[in-house]
C-alpha cells in the first residue's frame, strides 16, 4: 500500500541530471517508487501537475543549534523548502558548553536561559525526546571546546588542553557527529596555531568525518588562512569544507577567480569543498576589523541598547558624535551586517560547480540578515531563474545532492527509492525570496509544499505542526 502518490510533478532528484515528469510514491518515512505509478492502491493521490518535486533542501552551514529547542517548528528554515540544517558552524556548537558563560561569539548561539549541554550525546538525546519540525546533523565546535577546556582563550593550548580537547572530540565522533567545525577567524580561537589545531583533531584521523572551517582570514590574507585548514585536513586524511567561501574588502575584490583557482589547485591532491550564501553581505558579532572592510555596517542585534538594531552604525556615530571604534564600543555586546563584498565574487563562487549552498543565517538577531529567510529561494529564483548562473537542476544538486555526498548524510538528497521522503515542491516560475535588509523576516513565494519523513510540514504558506525531524549521526 502507498501511503501517498505525488502525481505529474516535475521531479528534479538532486543528482544534476535533467527534469523529468515522474510520479512520486511514498510509504511511511520513505519514496518507494519514481516514475509511472498507478494511482490505484494508493491512500492517498496529490496532484502536483506544474510544480517542481525536489529533495528537501540541505542547509550546509547553520547557526540553529538552540532554534531547533527554542522554535522547534523551524519556521525561517521550512518556509524555504529545508528540511535538514547542519549545525555547529565555525567552530561554535552548543554542545558541549553546558552553563559556562557564552563569550562571544558563542553567544549567537548559546542563550542565558538554555537549554544546555555538557555532552553531544545530551544534545542528540534532547533532539530524540522532543522531535524539531526539521532534520539536524550537528558539527561539535572548536571555539566551543577550548572554552569548555581553557581558563584562558588568549594563548595556546597546553599539552593537558589538548588532550582534554581531543577527548571530548573523541566523544563527539563516537556519538554520531559530521565532525569539528573551526572559526579561527574569532578571539577566543584566534590565539589556536595550526599545531594546536591539527593535534585537536587527530582523534579524526582517517575518519569519515569532515572540519568545516571559518578561515582565519577572507581578506588580505585569505590564500595563506586556506592553504592552513587545507594542509590540516591533508595531513588527517579527512574532508575539508571551507565555510562561506568569500573574500571580503575592496581591496581584495575579483580575487575569487584566484581563490577559486587555488582551491581547485589544492583538490587535486585533497578533499576540500566549500560552500557559500548567495549575499554581498555579511553577518557576525560587531568588531572593529570588519567594520573598517565594509562600505556600510547595519546592526543586527545590540544588547546595551536594542533598538539600535535596524540601523546604520555611520548614522549612530554621527548621533552620538563618536568615531566608528567609539560607536562600536557604546553598541557591545552586538552583532552586525557587514557590506564588505563584491557582487561578481558571489556570483563566481555561487557558479562554482563545487559550491554547496548555506544560509549562515542567525535566528536570533533581532534584525536578522535576510538570508535566514531567503538563501534558497534566493538561489532558485535571482540567481537561476533571472540571471542564468546556471540551470534549475543545478541549483537543486547544490542545495541537496552535492550537500549529502560532501557531508555524507546517507539516505538524503535525492528523489529516489529508498531515500527519506523529505521533499520541496516549488513553481519553478514564481519562487523568489521576498526578505530583503529593510524587512528580514519574510516567507519566501513560490514554496507551495515541504515534506519531512512523509508528512507535510509546510503548506499553503505557514507550517503545518508536523515534527518529524531526526537527528541524523554520522555512521563509523
């Protein structure tokens, strides 16, 4: 018995090959047909004649850690067809901070009032117990464990840190994570040399695991902070996924061409892959650093005074009679958007055939980047649609077959027998994101239905309150 026939839709599987009409059969969590299937035998027939059947969109980089407990219908995330977020990013993870006091930029993902965790078994437990509306497959943050581990994040580890470090990342691949996610690019990882790093990490060693790293630096020094992570992985024997691949400051724009180059250079000898936000505009906590690299900085979220959040920091400056560092100062805590990048970058890295797509987005900033709303979306109707960086079953494999091969999420990612029935269903004509930087909290148009382990989860423009997610472990 089929529990349920997607009839005449348009299925785009995730493996980059071309659109074609099929049916879709699904029985339980599962597809178990793809092709012509009679409707006779089925509970129930849907009739998505016109309409795009995809995988459910994989989010490759994500700060959703505390979302998925906090707002477990996971709203940002289904109303742009993504059904699975990789969390855990640029070496910040909420596991396994427990209570300890979140230091920026911990703080973007750890809150006050919890929920906390001393193990990533606790996290993946709590996942379990209470199910999210959507897929999570966790990254255990380095950032995260030298403030679990260090009394000082100034300086390097010592050899008693580092092997207290190595622990809990031998913890951590024992209970099912992706991996480790770096973020040298922050303070509290910053004073981490590579030796320190590549000895953190040799409990992965010749793995299946990957490290998904925020590099130390997308500016002026961008190809040494990528032939670091790049050489670590290389000598582990792992994957290495470069986060957000971008480079940031005008004096440094068009040189994706030779970032790109680079990359593909190193991959002849590595396993790297990166992935990217189809953005001119960042978003992290508010420093002085990336300040000065923008044309113009609009903060997201300000704890000493929030409803600075929606403006721009060279107005405030200009209000209180600052200089930028003295605004900056008056602001902190805070996060901001960041427009430090050249528009011809993204569209290049976007058009790479290796780039994944990841929102990067930050659920709770009190003015978010757009891109928590509208990455794929964004994806599918700017830039496949209007400008042509490539067709519609390209921009499919990036948001879900590339993603699952790259991360090794086994049974997610394409429309085929036996896959988790975890699907987008789209009007390829009408889908477009609608959040923008003056209002970033918008649904996208033209998602019309998301399924997650068989049950819809999305429809008609709001969630449905189906939570079928799973915590996906990685398999040894």
């Amino acid at each position: 018995m089929v529990d349920l026939l997607l009839r005449g839709g348009t299925v785009v599987d995730g493996t980059g090959g071309p659109p074609r009409r099929a049916d879709v059969a699904i029985t339980g969590d599962r597809i178990v047909a793809v092709g012509e299937v009679p409707a006779t035998g089925s509970a129930r027939v849907l009739d998505v004649a016109g309409l795009v059947v995809a995988p459910g969109f994989i989010d490759a980089h994500t700060h959703d850690d505390r979302l998925l407990f906090t707002d477990p219908g996971m709203a940002p995330k289904l109303s742009q067809g993504v059904t699975t977020v990789v969390v855990g990013n640029c070496g910040i993870s909420l596991a396994p901070l427990g209570r300890r006091e979140p230091v920026p930029p911990l703080n973007l993902v750890a809150g006050g009032d919890g929920p906390f965790f001393e193990s990533l078994a606790d996290y993946f437990a709590a996942l379990e117990r209470d199910p999210p509306a959507i897929n999570a497959a966790v990254l255990v943050g380095l950032t995260t464990l030298r403030a679990v581990t260090m009394a000082s994040l100034d300086r390097e580890a010592d050899a008693g840190e580092i092997e207290a470090m190595r622990a809990h990342v031998a913890q951590a691949l024992a209970a099912g994570a992706l991996g480790v996610s770096t973020g040298t690019f922050y303070a509290p990882a910053r004073a981490a040399t590579r030796d320190e790093v590549l000895r953190v990490l040799e409990p992965m060693r010749g793995t299946g695991a990957v490290v998904a790293s925020h590099i130390r630096d997308e500016g002026d020094h961008v190809i040494d902070s990528l032939d670091e992570v790049i050489g670590i992985a290389r000598e582990l024997g792992i994957r290495q996924v470069v986060s957000h691949h971008k480079v940031q400051g005008r004096t440094n724009f068009g040189r994706s061409r030779q970032t790109l180059a680079h990359i593909d250079e190193a991959a002849l000898g590595a396993d790297v892959c990166i992935d990217c936000y189809p953005y001119a505009a960042s978003s992290t906590v508010l420093r002085i650093d990336s300040a000065r690299q923008a044309s113009r900085v609009l903060v997201a979220w300000s704890q000493a005074l929030p409803d600075c959040a929606g403006r721009f920091l060279d107005d405030l400056a200009r209000e209180w009679g600052l200089d930028l560092e003295g605004a900056i100062a008056k602001l902190q805590p805070a996060g901001a958007i960041y427009f430090s990048m050249d528009e011809a970058d993204v569209e290049r890295i976007l058009a790479h055939p290796g780039t994944m797509i990841g929102s990067d987005g930050l659920p709770h900033d009190r003015f978010p980047h757009p891109r928590l709303w509208g990455a794929f979306p964004r994806v599918l109707g700017h830039y496949g649609r209007k400008r042509g960086l490539f067709s519609l079953e390209t921009a499919v494999r990036k948001m879900t077959g590339l993603t699952a091969e790259r991360f090794g999420l086994e049974g997610l990612g394409f429309v085929k027998p036996g896959m988790r029935a975890d699907l987008t269903i789209f009007d390829a004509d009408t889908v477009i994101d609608t959040a923008t930087f003056e209002s970033p909290v918008s649904p996208a148009r033209g998602i019309e239905r998301v399924f997650v382990g068989g049950h819809i989860a999305w429809e008609c423009g709001a969630p449905t309150g189906s939570r079928d997610g799973v915590a996906f472990r990685r398999r040894a």
